[in-house]
C-alpha cells in the first residue's frame, strides 16, 4: 500500500515523460486493451495528436456553461490545453488566479505536450439545479504501451446564473486516494477541481447552508409546540426553552458563523404567545432570525454579498442582504406584526 497525496500531482503528470517496457507494465496494465478511439503509441511529444483528441472532448474549442455536458467538456479541454484560467471558469467557487500559479505552471509545461485527456462515455443526470456527470478519461502518454492509465470519473454539477458549474465533493487538502499501483484510478478531476476551490468561500457558503437549516429547525420546533398548545406560539422571553423538547439540541441555537455565541437567533416579540390561526400574512410575518433587538446580523459573506436569514411564519427561509431587506420592509413584504 502506498499513499498518494494531492502534492504528487507532478508525479502524475511526469508519467507521461517515462517510458514503459510493455512486457513489465504492472499488474493489470498490460493486458488492457486500449480504449475505443484512444492511440496506441505516442511519439515522444504528442503533437498533432493532442489537437485532435482535445477537439473530440470539446467540438467546439471554446468555454460553454450552457449545460452539464458543455461544461465537464469545455473543463477538459481546457484543462488538456493547461489553461488554468480557462478552466476555473468551469468551477464554483474558484479561487483567484493567482493563487493557482503553482498547479498553471505544473500543467502549462505537462499538458498537451507529453499527456492528454482522452474524455469517453459522458452522460448527465439532471434534477433541477443540479446535475451528476459521468464519464471515462483515458490518460494518454507518451510511453510505448497498449494499456492507458484510466480514470472513471463523477462529477457534481450546479445552474449557478444560468452557468453549469462543477462542484468538488473533495476538500482539496486531504488524499484523494490510497492504494496500491493500478491503471484504474477514481475521480482524479473532482481532485484537481477541489485544488481549484477557494477554500475560505467554501466553508462560508457551508456554514450559510448549515445556519439555513438550523433555523428551519428550530423553526419547525416552534410549528410543533404551537400544535401541543391550542394554535399559539411559545413567549418570545421562553421560546428557547419551550421549543427544546421538540428540538432536543441546544447547539442549534448557535450558527455555525457566530461560534462564539450561544444565541444567533431572536423570535420576533410581535409572535410570542400569538395565535397561528390570526396571523394574516404567515408568508410574509417575521417567527425567527439572525440577529438581537430586531438589528439583523448579515453575517454570511456568499459571493460579495453579506447575507441574513429570516423564517417566516409559515415556515420558509429567506435570506436577504441589507439592501434587499430594507426594500422588503418598505414595500411590505417582509413585517414583524402579525
């Protein structure tokens, strides 16, 4: 067993450098037979040949987020032409360019040159906003062998302002894998699109996700107290301790944003001991939120926006940023009286 971290990358890379002796190609590699489409022997640099499997990855030679197959596509070629400024475009949360100086140059002397993706068998399942793509990469090398070190690969995808971006299941710092030396290997562009993520906005956009549904709990807990006490909500000076036998867990009164502080949510003082039955616009009546004394906490930095929730007394979650919230309170949209 040997270990394969994230910094042997270049070892990867540099694969395609070595030269195999096909009769000692390893276990399992010298009897694969070379994929559909793949090349059997490389010259010592690629050449012409990179051009042309780059151009059956992408047809049409440019970045395309319309769909889940454009994207995974325009990642791979892109990523073929070691362009990473190209191929962040294709990832969420991508950390700045200048950031990724390292992984450019390792892929700006690599790819193309020596190796190429070879992408086969790409299909896309798509539910709403999101997607999974599947495929197969062939990583082609220069090294005079019938059997091509293959990955199978699955990605998660997401319709982020009508673009298809990849997002990484990996965190980008731990091993990606571990195990012995074989051709097949597993996920290796989750792994280098992780290497791609600006880690201090993922955890951000985490941690907005985890207060989102914290709240609804909680929120949830109020619904159910309310239906063991004739239709009305608990005081808002107890409704902490008159939700907990619902909830069962104190620590979800603290947002994961605002660690240091045991209470991150405030129940609107116009609900407490209120009827559910007199509220006349539930959809639009403030139950819980983030903050104290009726100031919102915008404590969620996603993209370049500070955001805040709010639960609504029919049980939806908003999340507003200020300016959005000042317009909502103005117009009515969002009130605290019942």
């Amino acid at each position: 067993m040997f270990k394969l971290t994230s910094s042997m990358i270049a070892g990867l890379l540099l694969l395609a450098q070595i030269s195999f002796a096909q009769p000692d190609a390893g276990p399992g590699m010298a009897g694969r037979e070379p994929t559909a489409g793949a090349l059997p022997a490389m010259p010592v640099e690629l050449g012409a040949a990179h051009g042309a499997i780059n151009r059956l990855n992408n047809p049409a030679e440019k970045i395309d987020l319309s769909t889940p197959e454009a994207t995974v596509r325009s990642f791979v070629w892109a990523f073929n032409n070691g362009d990473l400024a190209q191929a962040r475009r294709c990832v969420a949360q991508a950390a700045p360019i200048e950031n990724l100086k390292p992984l450019q140059e390792l892929l700006g002397k690599q790819m193309g040159k020596y190796a190429v993706l070879s992408l086969k068998d790409l299909r896309t399942y798509t539910q709403q906003n999101n997607a999974i793509a599947t495929f197969w990469l062939d990583f082609v090398i220069t090294a005079n062998i019938t059997g091509f070190i293959g990955s199978s690969e699955r990605l998660r995808l997401r319709l982020d302002n009508n673009e298809w971006l990849i997002v990484p299941v990996q965190d980008g710092k731990t091993p990606f894998w571990e195990s012995p030396p074989h051709p097949m290997m597993e996920d290796l562009m989750d792994m280098f699109t992780a290497k791609m993520t600006d880690g201090a906005a993922v955890q951000s956009e985490s941690q907005f996700h985890q207060c989102q549904s914290q709240l609804k709990q909680l929120g949830l807990g109020a619904l159910q107290y309310a239906q063991d006490f004739d239709e009305v909500f608990p005081s808002h000076e107890e409704w902490q301790k008159g939700i907990m036998p619902y909830t069962r867990n104190a620590d979800l009164l603290r947002c994961p944003k605002d660690a240091e502080n045991p209470n991150s949510y405030s129940f609107n003082a116009d609900m407490g001991n209120f009827p559910i039955a007199q509220v006349r616009a539930p959809t639009q009546t403030i139950l819980m939120y983030e903050g104290k004394e009726r100031k919102f906490d915008f404590r969620h930095q996603v993209g370049e926006e500070k955001l805040t929730h709010i639960l609504f007394v029919d049980g939806h979650i908003k999340a507003f940023s200020e300016k959005s919230l000042e317009a909502a309170i103005k117009d009515q949209s969002v009130v605290w009286k019942p």
